[in-house]
C-alpha cells in the first residue's frame, strides 16, 4: 500500500523532471546563442540556467534517498539526504559565480563587443517566459508538497528572471553603443546567482542546525484542549517543514493510573498530528506538575 509520504515523494519527483527538462531547453537555447553571438551576458546566463538543470538532478538524487524508510542504521528515516541536495544546489551555485566574474573580468580586460540581433531579443524574452512559468509551477507545487527542494529550486530560477532582465538591458546598452554593459551584466547576474545561494544556504542551515520548526504557543494550546491534561513544558521541535519530530512533557494529576495518562498521551499525540501531518514522530514525557512532585 502506497503511503502518503510515498505519494508525496513521488509528487516532487513529477515536479522535479518537468522543470529539469523546460531548464535544460533554457540553458541549451542560451548558451547557444551567447557562443554563437559572443555576448557574455547570455553566456553566463546560460550557465545560471544550466546551474538550474543541474541542481534539478541533485534533487531527484536527493529525493529518492529520502524515500528509503528508516532502518538500523537511520532510525529517523533518511529525509534529511533532500536537505543535503539542497545545499548542493548552494555548492553549484557557488561555482557558478566563480566562473561568471571570471569571464567578466577577462572581457573588461580585452574590451571585445557582441553581436547583438533581433534574435537575441526574441531568445531572451522567450526563456524568460519558460523561467516565469516554472517559478509559478514550481513554487506552487514546493507549497502544496512541503517540499524544500521544490521550494529552494523555485527561488534559484526566480532569480534567472531578475538576471534575464538584466542581460535584456545590457543588449540594449550593446546594441547603442555601450559593449561595457555586457561584462557589467555579466556581473550583476553573478551578484543576483549569489543571493540566491544564500538564501537557500540560510533555509538549509535552518534545517541541518535543528531549529524550531513548529511555534511552542500553538502545540501548547492543541494539548491543552486534552481533558485531563494540566500542563506542559519542554516543547521542541526539529527538522524540516514537512518532516518533523517532537517531544514534549505533559503533566497529568499525580495519582492518576498509568493506564489512563498513557491513554491520554496518545490523544495528545493524535490531535498534534491530526493538526500538523508533518509531524513525523512525538515523543511524550508523562510527568506531575512540577509544584507536586
């Protein structure tokens, strides 16, 4: 019987091919037109949207270990190899950079003008709809699906928009007269390629350093609607938006049977993951209220 985490894995993976394919077909038409023009800008944009495609494979490798269950070995499972793809996508993007300033630099060194044709317009506007399309679909999907893959891959091709609008303005600056906007755009798709490693880098951070993933206020209140239950203290939560583990402490009354708060602890843990599916585990603590111990 196919699980829900199954399906969900499955979703992404869907989501991840597509977008590989319609990335693959963007870089290929850039770069193809960058070489063939000499125009460094396309060139380096193509190398942002080649990044995309590569990023694309990293986290359908990344997904498909996740979906391997827990074992001896992994007994929480193997989610967090979909955050490591993500901060792959980080380390390609890293290089990335590298390579642009770098063919920048060595253009303001020689000084070289491209060829700039009403073909590299139509190019240009044309893989800018393909990105925009993809942002939309993919975002949507990473939301639907939790997915941080999905999510962090949406928001490194939501910069090739910003970075096609930049080389759209240089090609204009090109074609009146100015070659020194398509190193200096070249440049400004590097600055743009770099924020979106960080802000990708800071969400895998998040996730790798276990921070809350949850608000304490809002779990305190679900177990507090369980009859019976006094109190509670020692909220945390951990790993990623759509696979997390809790523990708790749950106060009961003192001479309460212990039949009865083990029968309690897991109403409480029903209604936490009835209210958050995410959850992947809890762990409840059965314990008096701190002021009759």
């Amino acid at each position: 019987m196919t699980t829900r985490l199954e399906q969900r894995y499955a979703s992404v993976s869907r989501v991840l091919w597509r977008v590989f394919l319609l990335n693959l077909a963007v870089a290929a038409a850039k770069l193809i037109l960058g070489y063939f023009t000499g125009a460094l800008s396309i060139v380096s944009d193509g190398f942002h949207s080649l990044a995309d495609s590569m990023s694309n494979i990293t986290g359908l490798a990344g997904v498909r270990a996740a979906r391997k269950p827990p074992d001896m070995d992994h007994p929480y499972g193997h989610h967090k190899y979909e955050t490591l793809a993500a901060a792959a996508i980080v380390a390609f993007l890293g290089v990335v950079v590298v390579e642009v300033v770098l063919m920048a630099v060595e253009r303001l060194d020689r000084g070289a003008a491209p060829q700039v044709t009403p073909l590299s317009f139509v190019v240009m506007l044309a893989t800018m709809a393909v990105n925009v399309a993809v942002v939309r679909y993919e975002g949507r999907k990473g939301r639907e699906l939790a997915s941080e893959v999905l999510i962090a891959d949406a928001t490194h091709t939501r910069s090739d928009v910003l970075t096609s609008l930049a080389v759209l303005v240089s090609l204009v600056g090109v074609k009146l007269g100015y070659p020194i906007l398509d190193p200096a755009a070249a440049l400004v798709v590097a600055v743009f390629i770099g924020y979106a490693a960080f802000e990708i880098a800071r969400e895998t951070f998040r996730i790798l350093s276990d921070r809350t993933v949850f608000a304490g206020d809002e779990l305190r209140e679900i177990v507090m609607g369980v009859t019976g239950v006094l109190g509670c203290h020692q909220i945390r939560t951990r790993g990623s938006a759509d696979h997390a583990f809790l523990d708790l402490h749950v106060w009961f009354e003192p001479d309460m049977s212990l039949r009865e708060a083990h029968r309690l602890s897991h109403e409480v843990k029903d209604r936490l993951i009835a209210r958050y599916p995410q959850i992947a585990d809890a762990v409840i603590h059965i314990e008096p209220p701190p002021d009759q111990v």
